[in-house]
C-alpha cells in the first residue's frame, strides 16, 4: 500500500503546540508513505498569536502542501467548496492526527473523509480508548497526548517516541545562521531563554512574578546572557518582566519577541542551555530541539498530558480540585493553582537543570 500510494491526506488541526505535539506522528507518515504526496488539512490560525502549521513545519519535508478552513465552519457553500477541493485531489489515504472530541464528531468526520472518495481511514478515533489518554500503570500517570495520537497509528509501526529525531523539525542552516545572528550579542556567553506569553487567560503566571523570577535568576547565573521569545503583541510584557533581570545584572538582554519566525526562535532555543515558560507553543519548540525546559502550568488539563515530551524537563504543576477544567479564563477560583506558584518554586527547578 505504502509504495503504491502517490496521495496521502493529514488531518491536524491547531496552532504551535498543537502542531509540535504531532511531530512524531507526522515523522512516521513520512517514513511509511515516502514516495507519496502529503497535504495537510489543517485550520487557519484562530489567534494573532497561533502561527500557521506551513510556519512550523515549512523546510521539514514532513508536508509538501495544504488545505485550510475557518474552525466551525457552517456554510454549506464553503464546505461544498472544501468537499470538492478535496475530492478533486484524489487522496487515496487519510491519516487521522485530530484532537479528541468525542466518538460522534469521529464518526461525522469518517463520514465526510469517505464522502471525498477516500478509501483507507487511519487513525480516527472512533472507540472511547482511541480518544482517551490512557493510565499507564508503569509510571501512574496518563498518557501524552503525542502518545495517544500515534498509538491511534498502530498500523504504520513504531512511532519512536523516545528517538529525538522524532521530534526533528528538520531545521535549515540558513534558520541556525538567523539564531545565531540574533544571539550575537551575547558575545559567546551561554544563554537562559525565556518566554512569558500565552494565548490564554488560565494559563497566564503574571508579569510581576516573572519580574521578580529574573530579578533572582540573574545573581544566580551572572555570565548568563538573557533571551526573551514570543510574539510581537509579547514584547512589551516581555520588556517589563525582563526589567527584573536588568536589575541585578548587566549582562545582554535580548528581547526578540516577533523578530523571528517559529523556526528560527527553535533555532534560539537550540543554543540556550535551558528555557523557562509557559505550558505553550515555545515550550514545545524548545522541547522539539532538546533543550531542557521548566515549564509552568495551570492545573486546566490533567497532568502529564500536554507536558513536553523528554525527561530532561521539570515541571512546575500544583494539582487543585478543580484540575482538569479546561478553561481559557478562570474567574471564580482565579487561578489558584497557577497563582498558588512561588518565585523559590520556579528557582529550585531551574537550579535543578543549570546548577
């Protein structure tokens, strides 16, 4: 099947972590459809801060191309237009990386797949265990969410999850040249990157305790350079809280929040000896070029599921009774199990990682 396969039809939907997240699934796509023509279905980003999947996984040649749709979208002329563009295309495979949201929408999206002539559906998790993040008893924790989406793609063999080139963006020389023109003024000094964005409000720390986190970060490690990433709607946050730093050090920093692409701020991070942030798509990218995280999360998903994949990270999660909410914005509870989060916390896992 695979060697006379020429079309092959990826569903993933998302934005930077989501994208990140399915890294190995994608891998393996490729490894078992090498000859074939990969597009991805994919959405247009939701949010001014999301990047696009081509942003991400552009240079990989995981993905050649793509179709997108609006997320939700109702018209029945626009998903006639979607229909026919993808029947026109012909993919004879489809490859199943979507997020779970329930046996029933499955069941709907098997329907429209088949209704576009494709006739071999892989990985739609059309089974209550094929949407659910298994307990693993080994490590009495659930199962990563990458885990669970390539499990789903049993058929196409072992996703090597714990192989970092599974997680490989592939990136080029000309985006570790940018990184390292970025970083020049770190004039050689070995660098702590952080990033203080995320797109929602329940998984925001708050700019006074990453002030006050640099503030003692900086005496700490004083032949440390400091680089800030994210989004350019991020950087003047990203100038405030980097004020701590300037503080107690003189030594670079370097905010280049929206002056680099996806690929280029994983090639940041690739130089760094450690990033500290958010549960967000930064994180992930540090985690896809193995670079040691410290990653601060609110309790909204369950443990372990979203947290980057690796043991060389640490994890800063307070585990309350309302975990698992899933809110985007927390009012009556007002973030407790992220606010709840000390300064010495955040410290002793950094230390943890540098020394």
């Amino acid at each position: 099947m695979a060697i006379s396969t020429k079309r092959v039809l990826i569903y993933r939907l998302g934005s930077l972590g989501d994208t990140l997240i399915a890294l190995p699934a994608l891998h393996l796509v490729a490894r078992a459809f090498p000859q074939a023509e990969r597009r991805m279905l994919t959405n247009f980003p939701v949010n001014v801060k999301a990047p696009a999947a081509a942003a991400i996984l552009e240079h990989s040649n995981l993905v050649h191309s793509y179709f997108r749709y609006v997320v939700g979208m109702r018209s029945p002329r626009e998903l006639i237009s979607l229909w026919w563009q993808l029947l026109r295309w012909r993919p004879q495979v489809l490859v199943y990386v979507g997020s779970a949201r329930g046996v029933e929408s499955a069941r709907r999206d098997a329907q429209f797949f088949r209704l576009c002539g494709i006739k071999h559906l892989i990985g739609i998790p059309l089974t209550e265990d094929m949407q659910q993040n298994r307990w693993e008893q080994q490590t009495q924790t659930l199962e990563p969410e990458g885990a669970r989406l390539t499990r789903n793609l049993s058929e196409l063999g072992d996703a090597h999850l714990e192989d970092p080139a599974s997680w490989d963006l592939r990136l080029t020389a000309a985006e570790h040249a940018r990184a390292k023109e970025a970083l020049a003024a770190a004039a050689g000094m070995p660098v702590i990157a952080v990033s203080v964005g995320t797109k929602v409000q329940s998984k925001d720390w708050g700019r006074e305790n990453w002030r006050a986190l640099l503030q003692r970060l900086a005496p700490l490690y004083p032949n440390h350079a400091l680089a800030l990433c994210g989004a350019s709607e991020e950087a003047e946050a990203s100038d405030f809280t980097a004020g701590g730093w300037k503080q107690s050090s003189s030594t670079p920093v370097i905010n280049l929040c929206g002056s680099l692409s996806p690929r280029e701020s994983a090639a940041v991070f690739a130089m760094a000896r450690i990033f500290v942030g958010h549960d967000s798509g930064p994180m992930h990218l540090a985690a896809a070029v193995q670079t040691p995280c410290v990653a601060i999360f609110a309790a909204r998903n369950k443990p372990r599921v979203w947290f980057p994949y690796g043991k060389q990270h640490r994890i800063v999660y307070h585990q309350t009774d309302c975990w698992g909410c899933g809110l985007e914005t927390c009012i009556i509870e007002k973030k407790r199990c992220l606010t709840s989060i000390t300064v010495d916390e955040v410290i002793t896992e950094v230390r943890a990682v540098l020394g």
